[in-house]
C-alpha cells in the first residue's frame, strides 16, 4: 500500500548515510556494502537480523569492520521504523551475491524515495531502473564510482515509479485483468465447444 511507506524526500540533516537492510548473511554481502561506503566516503547504518547460521560469518567478518562511527550496526530494525531509516538514508546498498528472487528491501527503498545501488544479480535489473530508480552494478569499482550519480537522482521520481510499478493497486488492477482475461479465453472456449 502506497501509505504504508511515506516517502521523506530529504536525507537526514547532518552527514548523509547509506543504509544496508537484510540478513547479516555472506549471500547479502555486507562486506560489500562497508567498502562501498568507506570507499565513497559516507557513513554506513547496517540494519539487519543476524540469524544462528550467521553468526560466526557476523563475529569474523562483519564486526571487526563496525566502528560505531563510519560503519554503525544498528541491528534488526522493526516494521515501523523502516521508512524512517530508509527515507533518511542517502541511498539502500544491496550488494548481493546470490540470484536474489525479488528484493523487498529495494521496493521498500524505492517507495520511501531513497535511490538504490544493487549488484546485477537475480531480479536486480528488473525492480531497479537504472538512472532512475538507482543504479545495477557489476563490480566494486562501478559501485563505489554509482555513488555520486545516485546522490543527484530525483527522489520524488524514485517514489513515482513506486506509485507506478509496486503499489498495492497496481497489483490488484493486473490480477483484475489477468482474471478477466482467464474468463473471457474460458467463456470463447465453451462457446466454440457448444457451436
């Protein structure tokens, strides 16, 4: 639903940050979103859950690279406080490595206005229009080089094509047609059987 996520439009005041939200897991690579942000410049706010497989991979990784000033581990963040801390944010970092499905967290970015930076992987080219909605990258470097031109994208045209691709009545009116369409081809095939 398009009011479940109120989109800010401004980073938040002060130094800006790049947000990561997901799993603390090696398949979301926060690695990659710690030197994308060091190499860049910006502050990075890890937002995630760290379940029992993950762990050891968060102790010998991810931790020693946590400073609490540069890099802040913010933990698992609740369903109310996402369009808040994704809507500040300068930009979502999804640097995945692992043919990811679908990617709420972007929509979830891209409905609060916040440009993203995804690794070209899984579904990444489809929900991310590149220059518009953020950028699909390959490579570190093409990650850390995406930064600026994300800065500079319009968040009010990130959250229109929320409005437009992923809204809740966008669904309902592609299911509405889709029926309609599975009846008309039902309806055209009993009558061609009865004639």
């Amino acid at each position: 639903p398009i009011e479940l996520y109120k989109p800010v439009f401004e980073p938040s005041p002060g130094e800006p940050y790049l947000a990561f939200l997901g799993r603390m897991s090696r398949d979301k690579r926060p690695d990659r979103a710690i030197e994308i942000a060091l190499r860049s410049g910006l502050k990075l706010k890890l937002a995630a859950k760290i379940g029992d497989d993950d762990r050891a991979y968060f102790r010998e990784m991810i931790e020693p690279l946590v400073d609490g000033d540069r890099v802040d581990y913010v933990g698992e963040i609740e369903e109310d406080k996402k369009a808040e801390f994704l809507g500040k944010a300068a930009g979502l970092v999804f640097p995945i490595d692992w043919p990811e499905p679908f990617g709420l967290a972007v929509i979830e970015a891209i409905a609060c206005g916040t440009p993203v930076i995804a690794w070209n992987s899984g579904a990444m080219p489809e929900i991310v229009d590149q220059g518009i909605t953020g950028f699909i990258v390959d490579s570190m470097e093409s990650a850390v080089a995406s930064v600026p031109g994300m800065l500079r994208l319009d968040r009010r045209k990130v959250r229109a094509v929320f409005e437009r691709r992923f809204s809740a009545k966008r669904m309902t009116r592609d299911y509405v047609s889709a029926y309609a369409r599975l009846i008309d081809a039902s309806a055209e095939a009993k009558a061609v059987v009865s004639d």
